[in-house]
C-alpha cells in the first residue's frame, strides 16, 4: 500500500474508534478485513488487486464490535461497496457523521478461483504480480495469468470504480470500462426454458446447508436476530436443509433484497458450495431497473420505488 | 458415578434418551396471569409409580409437533401419583403448553440434570430465597424438608414476586406460613393496598432478615438479577460461597450433554447443573 | 505384508464394495471435490481435499430422531393420543480414501457421542455401519496444520484400512477385522506385496510437507492457558470481522451440536436433530430475551475454547484435527492458528 494511503489514515485513526481496511489473509494472495485501533497497525494494511472483501457489511452497528454513541468508524471502501452506504443511509441504518470513509479507484480485484483447474488454489507456495501477469506456484507447478483473465464478474462489469461517497479520495478517478453487462448473467437465465431454470436452481438449491453466510455477509442484510429466516414465530423456513426448504429460504432473501441489492456479490464469493447465489437478488434488481430504472445505491437521498409511492408509474 | 446417580437419570424408551415417555396432564391450575401449574401422569402406570427424582431435577416436557422444553420438576419427591410442573409463557413451547388442557397427552424425558443435596443439608438451619417463578425448584426441597422435617433445623423462606398477584403457589404459601415450624418472610416490590407483609426487593429483605451463616446453607433461585445481588447480601451476612446453592438457567435442547448449547466454560448446564454452588460459579469463566 | 494395489485396479474393488454397500468417495462436483456416493462412471478424486469433512456420514446434517402421530380413540373422539416411531435401519457404508484428519474428526465425535455419559444412539448405529479406508494425504493444503495438534497426515487412528501412496498406486494396510471383511480376497491374491519399509517411508515424505510443528498437546495446561485468556481483549480484536455465519462449524470434521426441532404436516410430524452452531447469536439466546453470548468474540472465544480447553478437560482430546477447513472457507479471513498461537504458549 502506497505511503501516502497509509499516512492518511493514521492521521484519521485519532478521529475514528477503529478503521477498518485489509489486513493479510492466510496466504499472500488472499486479504482479510483489519480492524485498526492502533497506530502501529496502520503498516499492516494493504491495498491491492486481492482487496475484494465488501467491508461495508461492517457499516450496520449490530453487524460490527460497538462504539460508543459519539464516536465513529472509518473505513476503506471500493465504488461497487460504497453503494451499500447510499442504500444503508437511505434506510436510516446508519448516520453519515458516523462513518469516515476513505474513497479510492479500484482497477478490479482478482478471483484466484479462476485459477482452478490450473493449479490446486489451497497449495500455492509463491506468487507474484508483475504489471499485468500473475504468477502463482503451487504443487511444483506454476502457473501466469493475465489478470484480466482473472477478474471477477462484477469486475468485468464495473460501472462505479470510483467510490461513490467518502470523506477523502486518495488518489486519480478512473472513468468505468466495463467489458460486460452487469445482468448478463441474468439475462443467460432468462433464457432458459422454464423446466430448465428450475432444474438449474433445484441442483444449485440441494448443495446449500443454509450456513447462512450469503445473508451475513450480505450489507444490505442486518436484520440480526429478528431475520425471518432464523424466528420460529411465525415460522416462515424449516430448520431441515433440503432443497425445498433451501429454496423457500433463498426466495424470502431475494424477495426482502429487492431492489436493496447493491450487486456486490459477496454472498456467491463466500458461499462455501459455490452457489451463485447473488443471480436472485439480482433478478429481482434487473426487473425494478427494467421497470423503474432503479439501481441501489447509485444516487445519494433517492428512495427505491418499493419504498415510496408515486401516483402515476410510466412502466406500470 | 454412585448408584443413586444412575437411579436418577434418564434411559428412555428402547435405552434412546432422545425418545420420551408418554404422559397426559390431569389437572391445570392458574398461578398468576401468565404461570400455570400442571399435573402430570405418565401413560405407563408401572413407570409412574417407579417414577423417582431428587429435587432440583428437570424434565423436557414435549408437544408434539410444537417442541421440546425444560422444566424443573415441582412436585414433591415422595408424591407418586403425579407430576407437576409450572410454565411461565415466554415462547414457542411455553405458549402452546398454556394452551393445553386437561387430558392433553404429552411427552416428557425426566429426570435430567443433578439436584441439590438434601442428605448434606441435614441438621443445618436452612434459608430459602426465591423471586417469581424462581420457587418452582424450591418447593421441590422445601415440601422434601417439611415431611422430613425432623432432620432439618430453622428453616426460614423468603420469597417475593413484583406483586401479590404475581406469587406462585398460594395455596403452599399459606399452607407453610400456618405452620409454626418454618419462618415465612413474604414481600412485593412496591407497596399495594391491602397487603399484610413485607415490602422491597428480595435482596433487601434478606439484608434484613440479619441471617446467621452459622451450621446454614442457602438456597435461592429467581430472576439472574435478583440472584446477583441476593448472593451479595448473603456474603455480606457471612455465607461461604461453599453454603450458598442455586439453579441455572441456559438455552437447552437435549438435556443430555450432546447438543452442546448450555455449556459454562466446561460444565453443561443440562448435566452438571442445574444445581450449583456458588463456590462452583466463581471457578467457572464468566460467561452468565 | 500390505499389498500393492495399482490405481487401474481401484475401481475392480470400489465395484466390488459397492455391492455390499454404500461406498462413499471424493470426486469432483460443482468446482469442489466432495464426499458423495461411488457410482462406477463418475470419476473419483483421490488427490484434492473433500471441501467438507466425511462427518455427515455419521452425523448427518438433519436426521429424524422420531415420527409422531395424533390418533383419536374411536369411541371417544375427544381422547387423542400419540404414537411414535423410531427407525432402526441405518446404511452399511464405506468412506473410502477420506484423510487421515477426517478419520480424527469421526473419532473426535465419538469421544463426545458414544464415550462416558449420556450416549447417542443415532450416532452410534451409523457410526458401528461405517467402514472407513483411509488415504495418507499426500498434499497438505495451506491451511494444515495436522501435525501441530497432535496428527499425522500418513496415520489413521480409527480406520479399518489405511492406503498409503505408493509409486502408482497404494499400499494397502488392513487395521481391523472389520477392515478384512473388505478385502475380496479374488482381487487381493492376485496382487503384488510391497515391502513395509517402503511404506514406512512414503508415510515419512508426507509428514515432511507440513510446517515445522509447533506441537500443542492435550494437557492440563492447555486447557488452563484458554481460561486463563478467557477475559483476553484480544478476542474482540482478533475476531471483529467475524460474521457469525455456520461456515466454519459445519466445515469443521469435529463440531457436533445441534438443535432440536418438531416439524408437523397435520397430525402427523417428525422431530429433528439439525447441525446448529455456537457462532450463531441464537444458539444460546433464552426465552426472556437474555443472551449470556451476545457478541461475536463471545462466540468465537466459546469456539476456540470448547476446542482447546473444555474438550481436553471432559474427553481428554483436543477438539480440532487441524484440517484448516475453517480457515480456508471463513469468508472474513479469520485464522484460528494466528489465535491458538497467540493464546497457548508452545509445549516444546
Ligand atoms: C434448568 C431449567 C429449568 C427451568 N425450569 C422452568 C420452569 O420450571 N418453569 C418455566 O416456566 N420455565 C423454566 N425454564 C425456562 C424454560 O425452559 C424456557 O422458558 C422455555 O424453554 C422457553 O421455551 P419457549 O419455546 O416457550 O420459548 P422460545 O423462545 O420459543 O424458545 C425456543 C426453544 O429454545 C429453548 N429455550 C429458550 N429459552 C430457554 C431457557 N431459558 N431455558 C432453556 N431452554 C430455552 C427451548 O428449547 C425452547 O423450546 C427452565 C429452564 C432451565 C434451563
Ligand atoms: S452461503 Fe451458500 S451454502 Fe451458505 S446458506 Fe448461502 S447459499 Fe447456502
Ligand atoms: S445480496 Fe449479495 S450481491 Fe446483493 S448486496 Fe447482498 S451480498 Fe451483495
Ligand atoms: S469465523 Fe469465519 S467462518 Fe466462522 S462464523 Fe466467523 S466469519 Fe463465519
Ligand atoms: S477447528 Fe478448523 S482446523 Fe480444527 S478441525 Fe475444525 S475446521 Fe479443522
Ligand atoms: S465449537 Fe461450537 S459448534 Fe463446534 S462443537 Fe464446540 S460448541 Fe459446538
Ligand atoms: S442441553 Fe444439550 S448439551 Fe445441555
């Protein structure tokens, strides 16, 4: 991480409780959200292409280790997770004097899964990043990879590299180059037959065991304890994993996601049996922007159209 | 473990400890607005009469179809007919046992857990402190002590709830304060028109009652609240934390040390509680 | 003296195993390796790490522990009464070519399940149903650290047959009687022997893979050091990013509670048991409201303690395998071995 990143934020340690950024991960190419209290900690944060955790799932107070009621947070935040800030403002979650944030441009981070099948990911013993190549070896072998080759989805779809509201930007803008569509994944299911969408979800469905960290790691989900996924009254889900009550669980979230989304896809990285989970919540956003032109977090002070009311609706 | 532990702990039907025994409540009393009292009679009449617990013990009383939930058991240890249990509304299970009557068939694995050690407590002076629903486990013990009243020394109750309409067990509360041989200190939170007796918060009253730690233990059980500072008062009044016994609370599920949720540091609450001292307390990690 | 069987005859006795049982195997699924049933035109994959452990095998992540049904007496309606009904039949099963880690973790459970105490039947049965081949791991991930807590990856204490990797194929050790029963000695007798040393020393090579041991034992002093940090602030340090998720208990070959919960359709119904784990802030949360873990790093140190500490004190084991599984899929990067190291001061 530049110098200059890193003197920045410990001159705003002393305003904040704690600030979060990237720390190390359990290998080099892996990072790990970092709660910093202490200056000496500030050498240990990072910035670079494997930042892609979606740090403002710590945004909501009761997802995140308490301050007290006249202190604040700063955090580090990428444009694709600065939305959820506009969304969670927008919904009364968190107060803005509450939050320092640091704006940056992000140049894509890079999904190290997309180098399975090359080489076993959980054994890599080096790895470099020369300008545009990565190098990882693992197993004896090695393996260089464009890293264009090697972004995620949304990255390839960035339309906000920039972070979209922050106290300081450090650094150049970039203009948005995006080489895909951001539903495009969503538009290829649309073009399955009925039958085979629902074979899609069925085989996805019956590999989820509902450990529940697609909606904790979700910004947007922070409904705690009172989730209608976890009460028992009413009873809306089965505590029994298998594909029909996976499902009713999976259809509740994205229906509750609905144009709150902010595409972030966190809640398909983390899944734990590589389910692409992000497609629901996804497919309702596509239809409220095909319907209202509405996407989560892009404009500070909008409401979504589920929470507000107009007489007249054009596409209605 | 000694013969007496085996005798008291629960095998299930087909040596399945997650099966219980089927049992029908016979009678259904109202206590206070939201604690109701029910007796129950396990369907196998042999098993009832061989029925045997200490006091302290618990059951996990089932609807099918509902869930499972932990109750101590209240009745005397030496009645052979029945069962009883009292069930403040909180939830799930609660609630629909609320809706129960009588002749309802039920499930229930009892007993679990340990029990406070009457044998120990004999030829002491003996000092009850319960707040609410806090005297379910109490008067276990205390109608054990009354029918062997000979073998314990003073025994003095103190018991109070937010109002008097909140005291469980009336019918007992009378029955023990006609008695000449135990003390009987009852109190209120705040003061209400027509109530004769003592009022203040538990804790309160046991500073007053100027107990004498000598040849005594205690036994208190109530609200986590009011056990925190009762426990204060007591060791003020210069109770040992190895003389002053209570029971725990803890989320539970199957009563049998397996499911994992009720644990205190290494202790489970479901087999090596609910009965603890306060001595055992202090050396587990603080995690109440 | 073992055997030698050659990869192209593993499926000669995969095929033969299956007619007996359920054979249950890693192959590649969905991007990940997992434990699923043998079938004979599905490849298998002996090489990667199952993404989950082989527990479900024995501990199923739901399993019925009864049916119930509500039946009214016919001369008198208003009597209703219930009947339930256990099932006693459990799968023979095989877990073929699972680690030696996972191994450790159905062992571990055991300690829990079927040892002193209360005994659970269900785990029981299936667990006295499975056959277990073990594979020496050859490939230790990023994340093992096996050897650290007292396994090896070439040493399966509590399989029936232990595979050794052996030129082109496996050594293979027979440990049990129940491990003969699954030699099909047709197959067997054809086969070459391989010298004992050989094994010994491809066991060797495997163990030299793993980082240089920081050993921790199962020892009092273990389990005093976790209480001794009970109060530790470095808890909430080390786990604010923490997103209470089921991730790395149900990852994890050794984590073993569960919930309890009634299903009714009408009247009739079953009661559950369902993997539940204490990283979730409803595990312990009470009736009245009052939870005694309410934050995370509470969570996290009862995790790590019940590990650690509480385990050595009531089974005399440590509670982790060091499979790494949590740590590779915690999607906050939280690093189990940065705490245990940080907390319990090395052995030697
Ligand atoms: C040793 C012991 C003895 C108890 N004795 C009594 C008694 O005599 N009378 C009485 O009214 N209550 C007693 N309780 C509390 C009682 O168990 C809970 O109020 C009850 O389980 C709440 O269940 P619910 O389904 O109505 O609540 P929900 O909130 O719907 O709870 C769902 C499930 O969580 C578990 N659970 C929730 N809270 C508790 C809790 N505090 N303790 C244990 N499990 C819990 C149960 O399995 C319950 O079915 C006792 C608890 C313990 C641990
Ligand atoms: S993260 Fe994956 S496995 Fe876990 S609940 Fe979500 S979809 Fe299911
Ligand atoms: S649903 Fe998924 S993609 Fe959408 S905001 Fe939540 S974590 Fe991000
Ligand atoms: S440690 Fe990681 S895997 Fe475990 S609950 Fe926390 S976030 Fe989930
Ligand atoms: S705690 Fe982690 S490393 Fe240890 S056995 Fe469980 S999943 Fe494996
Ligand atoms: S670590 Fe937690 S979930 Fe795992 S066995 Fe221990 S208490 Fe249960
Ligand atoms: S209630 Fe299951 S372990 Fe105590």
């Amino acid at each position: 991480m530049s110098k200059e990143l890193k003197a920045r934020i410990a001159g705003i340690l002393p305003k904040v409780t704690y600030f979060i950024g990237y720390g190390t991960g359990i290998n080099t190419i892996q990072t790990a959200p970092l709660f910093i209290r202490k200056p000496e900690q500030v050498n240990a944060m990072l910035w670079n292409r494997f930042c892609i955790h979606n740090l403002a799932v710590y945004v909501p107070p009761q997802k995140r280790p308490p301050v007290a009621p006249d202190e604040k947070i700063g955090l580090i935040l990428k444009g694709c997770d600065s939305r959820a800030v506009i969304q969670l403002l927008q919904e009364g979650i968190v107060k803005r004097e509450k939050l320092y944030i640091i704006g940056v441009s992000c140049p894509g981070m890079i999904d190290i899964s997309k180098l399975q099948g090359k080489i076993d990911i959980n054994r890599i013993t080096k790895a470099e990043l020369h300008e545009q190549t990565l190098t990882v070896l693992a197993d004896k072998a090695e393996v260089a990879a464009d890293i264009n080759d090697l972004l995620y989805g949304k990255c390839l779809a960035c339309e906000y590299p920039n972070t979209l509201i922050y106290d300081e930007f450090i650094g150049q803008k970039t203009t948005a180059n995006p080489r895909k569509g951001i539903f495009d994944a969503v538009t290829d299911l649309e073009k399955m037959s009925l039958d085979q969408r629902k074979a899609f979800w069925e085989k996805e469905f019956s590999r989820c065991i509902r450990c529940k960290a697609c909606r904790n790691v979700c910004p947007i989900c922070y409904c705690q304890n009172q989730c209608l996924l976890d009460t028992r009254v009413p009873r809306w889900t089965q505590e029994q994993v298998d594909t029909k009550s996976n499902e009713w669980f999976h259809l509740i979230r994205a229906f509750h996601l609905a144009g709150r989304c902010i595409e972030c896809g966190e809640c398909a990285r983390v899944c734990p049996v590589n389910i692409p989970i992000n497609l629901l919540p996804m497919k309702m956003n596509k239809e409220l922007f095909d319907i209202f032109g509405w996407r989560a977090g892009t404009k500070a002070g909008e409401k979504s159209p589920l929470m507000d009311f107009k007489l007249e609706e054009e596409k209605l | 473990m000694c013969d007496c532990a085996k005798k008291h702990k629960y095998q299930g039907p087909d040596d399945n400890p997650y099966l219980p025994y089927l049992a029908r409540v016979i009678s259904v009393t109202l206590e206070t607005p939201n604690i109701k009292s029910f007796q129950v009679v396990l369907d196998d009449k042999e098993k009832m009469s061989q029925f045997s617990f200490e006091p302290g013990q618990v059951a996990q009383l089932s609807l099918f179809g509902v869930g499972e939930s932990t109750f101590v058991i209240n009745s005397a240890p030496h009645t052979k007919d029945y069962l009883q249990f009292t069930i403040m509304r909180a939830g799930e299970v609660t609630s629909a046992f609320h809706d129960l009557s009588v002749g309802a068939q039920i499930g229930i694995r009892a007993p679990l857990g340990n029990w406070f050690p009457c044998q120990e407590m004999e030829g002491r002076n003996i000092v009850f402190v319960g707040g609410g629903l806090g005297l379910a486990p109490l008067r276990t013990l205390i109608l054990h002590m009354l029918a062997h009243r000979e073998k314990y020394k003073d025994i003095h109750i103190i018991y109070g709830s937010r109002t008097p309409n909140d005291l469980c067990y009336s019918k007992d509360l009378a029955d023990w304060q006609r008695r000449g041989d135990i003390h009987v200190t009852l109190t209120i939170d705040r003061e209400v028109p027509g109530w004769e007796y003592k009022v203040g918060f538990v804790p309160v009253v046991v500073g007053e009652a100027k107990l004498n730690p000598e040849n005594a233990v205690a036994i208190t059980c109530g609200p986590p609240i009011m056990i925190k500072f009762v426990l204060i008062e007591l060791e003020k009044a210069g109770f040992k934390p190895e003389q002053i016994y209570t029971t725990l609370e803890r989320r539970m599920k199957c009563g049998l040390g397996l499911c994992g949720r009720c644990n205190i540091g290494p202790k489970y609450v479901c087999i090596d509680g609910p009965v603890f001292t306060f001595a055992q307390l202090k050396a587990l990690p603080d995690e109440l | 003296m073992p055997k030698l069987i050659p990869q192209n005859k593993l499926k000669d006795w995969l095929d033969n195993l299956a007619q007996t049982h359920e054979v249950w195997v890693p192959q590649d699924q969905d991007g990940m390796c997992v434990i699923d049933l043998y079938q004979a035109e599905r490849e298998i994959n002996l090489e990667s790490r199952t993404r989950f452990s082989a527990k479900e095998l024995v501990f199923p992540q739901t399993e019925r522990l009864f049916k119930y049904k509500y039946e009214k007496d016919k001369d008198n309606p208003e009597h209703v009464s219930v009947k339930l009904q256990t099932e006693n039949n459990v799968p023979k099963r095989v877990a073929f070519g699972i680690p030696p880690c996972d191994v450790a973790g159905i062992e571990i459970i055991s300690k829990v399940f079927d040892d002193k105490g209360y005994k659970d039947p269900y785990f029981k049965k299936r667990r006295e149903a499975l056959s277990i081949v073990a594979l020496g791991c050859q490939h230790p991930e990023n994340a093992c650290f096996c050897t650290t807590v007292g396994g090896s990856p070439s040493k399966a204490p509590g399989a029936d047959i232990l595979l050794t990797p052996v030129g082109d194929g496996y050594a293979v050790e027979v440990l049990t009687a129940k491990g003969q029963a699954l030699i099909p000695n047709d197959l067997f007798d054809k086969l070459a022997d391989v010298d004992a040393p050989d094994v010994e020393k491809a066991q060797q090579k495997a163990g030299k893979l793993l980082p240089a041991p920081m050993v921790i034992s199962p020892s009092a002093q273990t389990a005093q050091a976790l209480l001794k940090a009970f109060a530790s602030p470095y808890w909430n340090e080390a786990t604010a990013a923490c997103l209470s998720c089921g991730i790395c208990t149900f990852a994890c070959p050794t984590c073993h509670c569960f919930t309890i919960v009634d299903e009714k359709c009408g009247r009739c119904g079953e009661r559950m048991r369902c993997w539940d784990a204490c990283m979730f802030p409803l595990y312990t949360l009470e009736a009245s409201g009052h939870n005694p873990r309410l934050a995370q790093s509470q969570r996290y140190r009862n995790r790590i303690s019940h590990k650690y500490s509480y385990m050595i004190t009531n089974n005399n084991i440590l509670g982790c395998t060091g499979c790494g599984r949590c740590i590779k899929l915690c999607p906050a990067g939280i690093d189990l071995r940065r705490i245990v190291e940080k907390l319990i001061p090395k052995s030697e």
